[in-house]
C-alpha cells in the first residue's frame, strides 16, 4: 500500500478534503513545493496528510470505532461516525485507484506499439485511444461519487466500484492493476454491441438456474443424506459405510490426500477403486466395475451410481474452489447422495434440494469425546510437549523447521505430515504416530489434517494464528481454527475402522467400539498471543452458509464466445460474462482473477475456444516474489499452450522453460546448497511445472508424451526438497520473529480490510476463505528480516509472552 501511495505522489488529483494539520510537519521540500501556487498548495497539502494518514489512520480510524462517543449503544460507534470513517476510506482508495490507472494506461502501450491489439477492442488511432481513456477516468470519477456520496457499493449498483475493490483487497496492487486492465477493455466494447447481440449476451449470462445444466441428473428422483456436525462425530464415517454396501459409487473429497486415503483403504477391502485426480489416474484392471475415489473437481458427473460421497461440504461456499462442490450436488447421478460437513450449510442444501425437487434428509451427529481449549500455551518452550500432540503450521519450510527443533528440545521423534508428501511417505509417518509403542511421541503436520486425516491426537497446538494463503498473510477463520482443533482427542482411526469391519463380520463390532478411548481433546497454541485468538474463535458460532459458488462451465464459456470477433482476448470475454451474469440469491460467482491471467497469458496462441477453456483450469500460481521475480509458471503455460496451437512436440525434454540441470548436482555439491533459499525455490519451481505438465498430459495425451518421465522427474524433485528440508534447523529467537511478524501482518490486513470493506463485510469475505488445497513451501513472511520487524523485543529462549495473572482460570489440561 505504501508503494502505492508513493505513486500517488505523481496524480494530480487527489478529492479527499483534508484538514492542513499534517502539513506544518511536513519535509521542507515540500514545503517549498507548496508554496509555488495556491492550486499546488493545496494538492501538496491534500497529498501530505494522505501519506501520513495512511501510515497512522488504520489504527486510528479502528481506535475511534471501537472507542466511539455514543455510550448509550455500549461504546459502539454511532453511525455518522461509522459512515464518515468508510467514506473517508473510500476517497482515499480513490487517490490508490488514480495513481494506479495512469501506470496502468502505460504499461498497456500506445496505438503504434499494439495496433492489432487496439483494434480488436475498435480503438483506430491514438487519437481515439486518448479519448477513450479520458471517458474511463471520468467513469472511475462516477463511480467513486456513487460509493462517496450515495453509499453504493454492492455488486449490482456499482460493479466497477466493486471489482476494482474487491480485487485490491484479495490481490492488493497487482490484483488492482489487472482489474483495471479488464475494466477498461470492457469499457471500450461496451458500446460496440447493438442492441440485439447486447441482448443476447444478457440472455446467455444468464447463470440463474444452474440445475438446469445437468439435465441427466434432473431425470433422476434422488435422496440426499447430509450428514452435518461437529469434527470428530462420525459423519463421514457413517457416509463411507452407506458407499461400502453399494454395488456402485463415488468417493469426492478436497484433497488429493483423502482422495488417496479412501482409495487404499477400498483396495485393502478388495474393493476395486479408481483413483482419479488431476494429476493421477489409477484404473483398475481386468474388472468391469468399480468405485471411484476423487477430488471433487474430478466427480465424474456422467457416470450413473448408486452412492455417492462429498466430503467438507461447507466448501461450497469458496470463493476459488466452491463452484466444484455445486457442480458434485447438483450434477452426480447418484440414487444416494450423501453430503458431509458442518451444520452451517444445512438451510441452503435443503433451498437447493427443494428447488430441483430431490428429497433431503438431515443427520445431526454429535461429538463423540469433549473438546476444550486450554488457558496456558506452550511458553514458546518445546519442553512443554506431551506424547501425543500434534503441531499444526501452515508451510513446509516452518513444519520441518518444528520437527528439528522438537528433536532436539525432547530427544523423541517426530514425524511429519502434509498434503505434497508422497502417499506412501504420508501413511508411513501416520502409522508411526498412531502406534503407541513405539519413540514417534510427537507429530507436525499441516492444516491438511483439519479435512479428516485419520491420526490419534490427544492435543493440537497452533504453531500461529495466521498464515499465507497464497496472496497475503491472513488470520485463520472461525471455521478453520474449529476444523483443525476439532481433530483433537481423535474418537476413531483408520485402523480402527478396518478392525471394526473385520471384527463386524464375525459380530464383534461393538466389542471393538467399547475399546476406543472416548477422551478430551485439547487446543492450545505455542505462543499466548495465538492462543488468545484460538480462544476467541471457539466462543464463536461461524455465519450460516448462505450462498452456494459457481463458476460458468465450458460449454456457456464457448457459446458465449461465438458472439464476438474472432480475435476478441478471452479474459474480456470473461469479464463481460461476469459483467453480465445474473444469479439466483442462493449463488455467488467464484473468483475469475486467476482464470483471467490464464487466458491474458495463453492469448498470443492460436488455441481453439475448447483449448482456451481446458487452459483455463490449469493448476498454475502467478505468484511473484519480493523482488518482483517470477516462478516461472507463467513461461511455462505459455510454451505448453504453443505446443498445443502449433501440435508440436511435446515431449519434457523439448521445453527449454524445464530446466532439469538442478537435478544433475552430485551429493557434495547439494550439501552446499543446504543454506541457500534459491535451491529450494528453483526445486519447488520445477515441482509446479512438472505438475502442470502432468496435468496436462492427462488431457492432451497425444501431445504431451512423457508422462512416465515426468513421474519420475516428480519423484526425484519431491526426494531433493525432502532432502532440503531435513537439513533445516530450529532458531528459536528468529522463528519467535516470524511469528510476530505473522501477527502483526495479519493485523495489519485485517484492519485494511475493514476499512475498505466494512465490518460486517470483511466479516463476510473471511467466511469464504477457506483451507488451501496443499500447503505452500515457503511463506512470504519467512523472508523478512527479522531486525525490521517492529513489536517487543524477544529474548533468546523464548518468545516474551506473558501468561494470565493469578485470577485467570486454571489449566484444565495436564502439562
């Protein structure tokens, strides 16, 4: 946001009326600067106060709000102050969005340097091109007056207001920029379309009745069962027992991992399974039926069964990923549909069942053994460890830096587990924890574990309250925090389960149910400051999930597109779509940044619609670094995409973007790369391309050929980070930093949301963030230096927290 305003400096307009009070302190090259003219004064003036507001109004505006005048309403703040507040955050947006269009407009290049570019948007000479970006200044102008003046920010009163606001607070200055890309293509067509084509858009952005998109299944009079509850109650156990007596079924969960999980555990019955992800397809051989294990994305939705399984149904509500979970209820052709998941989802599951005429019933299960948070955290002292407690962290770089640091605080082992490990590791490393008897007294693992890992864990300590979700370090949600302390006090385990089935059959399962410990499971935290927040989110009930996502399919993407000009860029024929879509009240639409990168980056190629659309669901981060570096991702989609256009070769070794010298080091020169991060991120680097390309060769088998090379290329890159990351040790006085830098990001981001969003809003968005399919391997935050954070000091050997005073309630927990 600073450098933004920094930007600021060189608009000439800045509208927020502000007092002088700033001005008198301001450097004296300012000063002087102001004194040229009483119009320059007065911008200098306006411009000064902005930038020393922004350093200290966040936390003023949040300390009026909380501390407002009007004590008949218990210290709240009165609604002329809440309104001024918003009001003043959104005219200062507005200077944000003013100095980012000019950058914006230049990047984009002028008439000569983009003709053809220029005139698929009907922009003939530069001429026009300054016309028209006058008239989209002057509609920003407008927009801004409605959010200022009138109050209007929703979707439906003001969509430019609210894309460009919206994509600044998921993606910040590089999510803004884009946004105002594709704000101004549309801007530009807008009125190209007559009347009639402009109709027919409408007609098809019509995104009201998306059960009609799945007409097979709408023959079908279905059951849904949805099974809601708390962790730990049984729901999804009860679900998978439903799957096991059918003849045909399908298994859909969030993550590859689950997905893997009920896979085995089906094989080990003598169940034949497939296993289908986007990046692995297993088919059984020498049968003609079988089950199908999945991630959700991957629901084969024209395959009629008699028992289908959606896992973590509360997911529906993602703003990235929730359209998946729509497309499995309304589009499986299952006689039984079983859903599992939280009981906030109940009243729109029933909307939806109501609405496409399948009968619903509701199982409510309870917890199986207490949960309770603990009032003492761990001291920052790994000492304080118990057998049996699990360590969650949010990258892969903090979880191997935990396990060095137990290892050597404790003398016991630790094992470790995450979504990326292998499967075969994965399993190993639970197995090891689960067994009582042997010296794997401890367990560090990432929020993967809150999706239904089967582990016995007496406690879950957060190793933080916050965490990078890919764009920006964040706190953890109310539902997420529930969901990853709710695994503690495990009731039953996966080899609980399959003794159960044994010993069943021989009419001894509730012989096995009486030997499974039913006890209290305990959530704390490693540093108090944390565990302030995990007790915060417990006393809370999340929002009821109200609206279900959804994302356009293919075949209305292509439709779409056939009513504009053949080289019309693909990301403004999404924008238009979102533009224009219409939704019923119980849909919102998912998020189309990433999809609109795609397409920006895959336009120069001569794919077809269809191919544009295959492209479009590419598992691929344009994420860039701190000093503005690229991951590579994005040359490597492009050349993917080439070789499709022009049916090249597309073999692995082909790819100029696929360096794979990395992995011709010796041992000895590996050892000396232990200390330096951009061996890790040119290894997790060749891991993504290696993955896309994966996930492309499941598509374009004809082109992409190396599919057995690039198993084991992943292979050997998985086993190199693996090497990496064992060698990490634990510092605590900087890993005591990180966290705090963590907190105070969070904090920071949390307030700025708040200020552009309104409470209840920001409150809204957060409750559609929801897990990351696999954790990253770095955090951003990781790679602060440590001197620039500013907080207290922390002392060597601990993390400076400070407990409860005497009267604070006693431990409940042992330790």
């Amino acid at each position: 946001m600073n450098a933004l305003l920094r930007n600021a400096y060189k608009w000439p307009k800045c509208t927020p009326p502000v007092s002088a009070a700033a001005f008198s302190t301001a450097p004296s090259p300012w000063r002087k600067a102001a004194n040229s003219s009483s119009k320059s004064r007065e911008r200098e003036r306006n411009i000064i106060n902005l930038h020393h507001e922004i350093n200290d109004s966040l936390d003023q505006l949040k300390d009026s709000l909380d501390h407002g005048e009007s004590s008949s309403r218990g210290g709240r703040p009165s609604k002329n102050k809440s309104t001024f507040s918003q009001k003043r955050s959104y005219q200062m947006f507005e200077v944000l969005v003013n100095a980012r269009v000019n950058k914006v407009m230049r990047e984009m290049g002028d008439y000569r340097d983009r003709q053809e570019d220029w005139r698929a948007f009907g922009v003939n000479n530069q001429v026009q091109l300054d016309s028209s970006i006058g008239l989209f200044k002057k509609a920003l102008d407008t927009c801004f007056a409605k959010a200022t003046e009138k109050g209007m920010i929703s979707r439906s009163d003001n969509p430019l207001f609210w894309n460009l606001r919206n994509s600044f607070v998921k993606g910040d200055n590089r999510g803004l920029s884009s946004e105002l890309v594709h704000s101004f293509q549309t801007f530009l067509m807008k009125e190209r379309f007559p009347d009639a084509i402009n109709e027919l858009h409408r007609e098809i952005a019509d995104l009201r009745f998306p059960y009609e998109w799945y007409p097979a299944t709408r023959m079908l009079q279905r059951t849904v069962h949805l099974h809601v509850g708390p962790t730990n109650s049984g729901k999804t156990y009860n679900a998978l027992k439903a799957l096991e007596g059918a003849k045909t079924g399908i298994y859909a969960g969030p993550l590859r991992l689950l997905a893997h999980e009920i896979w085995s555990r089906f094989a080990a019955k003598g169940k034949p399974c497939a296993l289908v992800t986007g990046e692995e397809v297993r088919i059984p051989e020498g049968v003609d039926r079988w089950f199908h294990s999945c991630t959700v994305e991957m629901s084969p939705l024209n395959k009629p069964v008699d028992v289908a399984v959606v896992d973590e149904i509360q997911m529906i509500a993602s703003e990235d990923r929730g359209w998946a979970w729509t497309q499995a209820v309304l589009g499986l052709q299952a006689k039984e549909l079983h859903l599992c998941g939280e009981d906030r989802v109940v009243e729109l599951i029933q909307d939806l069942c109501a609405r496409i005429g399948d009968r619903c019933i509701v199982h409510r299960y309870q917890r199986l053994n207490p949960l309770e948070t603990m009032s003492k955290s761990l001291r920052g002292d790994f000492r304080n460890l118990e057998k049996g407690d699990a360590v969650v962290a949010f990258s892969r770089v903090a979880l191997h830096k935990l396990k060095a640091g137990i290892e050597q605080a404790t003398g016991k082992r630790c094992a470790i587990v995450y979504g990326s490990l292998p499967p075969e590791t994965r399993a190993q490393q639970a197995a090891l924890f689960n067994d009582p008897n042997n010296e794997y007294d401890y367990l560090v693992a990432s929020d993967a574990i809150g999706m239904g890992l089967n582990l016995e864990i007496k406690r879950v300590i957060f190793e933080s309250s916050s965490k990078f979700d890919g764009n920006k370090v964040r706190s953890l949600t109310v539902p997420e925090i529930k969901q990853i302390g709710g695994r503690a006090g495990r009731y039953r385990t996966a080899s609980a389960e399959i003794a159960s089935a044994q010993e069943g059959a021989a009419g001894g399962e509730e012989a096995v149910e009486a030997k499974v410990e039913s006890n209290t499971g305990w959530v704390t935290a490693f540093d108090f400051r944390d565990l302030q927040d995990i007790q915060n989110a417990f006393q809370k009930e999340a929002k009821p999930i109200e609206t279900a996502g959804l994302f356009p399919p293919a075949n209305i993407i292509e439709r779409f597109h056939t009513y504009f000009p053949p080289r019309t860029p693909t990301s403004f024929v999404l924008t238009r779509l979102r533009e224009l879509a219409r939704l019923s009240p119980r849909f919102h639409l998912c998020d189309f940044d990433t999809a609109l990168e795609i397409a920006d980056a895959i336009q120069p190629y001569n794919l077809s619609v269809a191919d544009r659309c295959v492209f479009l669901n590419c598992p691929v981060s344009f994420r860039v670094s701190r000093d503005r570096e690229s991951n590579g991702q994005r040359e490597a989609l492009q050349a993917f995409a080439k070789c499709v256009a022009e049916m090249g070769s597309g073999h692995l070794l082909d790819f100029d973007c696929i360096d794979l010298s990395i992995l011709d080091m010796d041992e000895e020169t590996r050892m000396t790369m232990f200390n330096n991060s951009a061996y890790l991120q040119s290894l997790e680097r060749l891991h993504q391309i290696i993955t896309m390309y994966l996930w492309l060769s499941y598509r374009y088998e004809g082109v992409f050929q190396s599919q057995s090379m690039a198993f084991k290329v992943k292979e050997i890159v998985e086993d190199r980070i693996t090497e990496f990351l064992d060698k990490l040790t634990y510092v605590t006085y900087s890993q005591a930093r990180r966290r705090q830098a963590m907190r105070e990001a969070a904090e920071r981001h949390k307030k700025a949301e708040e200020q552009l969003l309104g409470e209840e809003e920001q409150e809204h968005l957060q409750e559609h963030h929801e897990e990351e399919p696999e954790e990253p391997i770095i955090e951003i935050v990781e790679e602060l230096d440590p001197e620039a954070i500013i907080g207290e000091a922390i002392e060597e050997g601990g993390t400076g927290e400070r407990e409860p005073g005497p009267d604070a309630e006693k431990n409940q927990g042992s330790g």
